[in-house]
C-alpha cells in the first residue's frame, strides 16, 4: 500500500502526464451565453477534454444538440437534383427487376404477378416471301 506522500507525488506526476499530451486552453468567459456559470469545485471532477479541445462529462463526449446545417443556394439546388435523380433510378430498377422476374417466370412456367404470354406456335412451312 502506498504511502500518502507517494500517493501525492504519484498523482502530481500523473497530472503533469496529462497537461503535457493535452495543454490548458485559454478561456474566454466574454463570449459565454448569460445563463453559463462556471463549474463549482465539487463538479470538477466530472469534466475531462481531449487533445482537440472536445468536451466530455462523466468520460461520455458532449453533444452539441440543435445545430443546423445551412447550405447555400447553389448546395440545396444539386441536393435537390441528386435526391430526384437517386428516386428515378430506384423506380427504373425496380422496374428492371419486375421484367426480368417475370420473362424468367413465363420461361420456367414459375408463378408470375401478371399472366404469361401465349407461346406462338411455329409456323408449319418456309417463311412466306413476298415479292416486290
């Protein structure tokens, strides 16, 4: 078991560990909403940050909630075109899909959504030639 001074020096070497892979970050409490206080004492503990400045309480990152995304016009216009042109395609290959089921349903006489064909009997002589 250790000993309190081994514990302090253990904990203070520990602290300089993590200020050297993660600096103290200048704050600037001007810029803070009215409603925001400081962290008390006793809720210290709770906050950790990584090496890009992300915020975490309780070891669980904190999420930024409600933040929107604006585009520009130029954006919502090819969205809007990549969404309809992303609906056309999905609607051709089903489409697809449907035609090919079904011409291999009506050859392997398997149960088709719409009725078959009729099978066209083979003419019984040469093909008629007609002359100009």
């Amino acid at each position: 078991m250790e000993s309190d001074a081994e514990r302090v020096a253990r904990l203070n070497t520990e602290r300089e560990e993590e200020l050297r892979r993660v600096p103290l970050q200048t704050i600037d409490k001007s810029k803070w909403p009215k409603n925001v206080r400081p962290i008390s004492t006793g809720e210290a503990d709770g906050l950790g940050i990584d090496l890009n400045g992300r915020l975490y309480w309780n070891g669980r990152p904190v999420e930024i909630i409600g933040q929107r995304l604006d585009l520009t016009w130029a954006q919502t216009a090819i969205a809007i075109v990549v969404a309809v042109f992303t609906g056309v395609a999905a609607i051709g290959t089903t489409a697809q899909g449907w035609v090919a089921y079904h011409d291999w349903a009506c050859r392997n006489k398997q149960p088709a959504i719409m009725a078959c064909p009729a099978a066209q009997a083979a003419p019984a002589g040469p093909p008629l030639r007609v002359a100009i």
